[in-house]
C-alpha cells in the first residue's frame, strides 16, 4: 500500500505500533487527509483508533 500511494504522490507516514501512531496523529492532525489503520495493529486495535481519531482528533472516519 505504501508504494501505491507513493506512486500517487501522497506523503506516507508508517508506525507499526497504535500507541505511536495516534501521537502522530495527534500532533499533526491539521496535516493529515487521510487515515489507513490496520484492524490488528498492537496496542490500539482499529476499532479504538476509530474512536479516538472520530472523538479526540476531529478527523472524518469511515467504518464498515
């Protein structure tokens, strides 16, 4: 995914880790159009970052 989206000329910011993940995204939430997040991912699963980006962050999320 990070190469297509590269390919797209998107800027593209990877953690593997939930917990340093929502910090970026807290931090740099006026910089960002668009969230990825895999459901597994350790620490924060996707579900709760749903929550918290909808919530905390005031970014759009989508959930199916």
């Amino acid at each position: 995914m990070k190469n297509l989206m590269t390919q797209f000329s998107y800027q593209v910011t990877y953690y593997e880790n939930g917990d340093d993940a929502i910090a970026f995204l807290k931090k740099k939430k006026h910089e960002i159009d668009l969230v990825l997040w895999d459901y597994h991912m350790p620490n924060i699963n996707g579900l709760e970052a749903l929550k918290t980006i909808g919530k905390e962050m005031d970014l759009p999320v989508a959930n199916d």
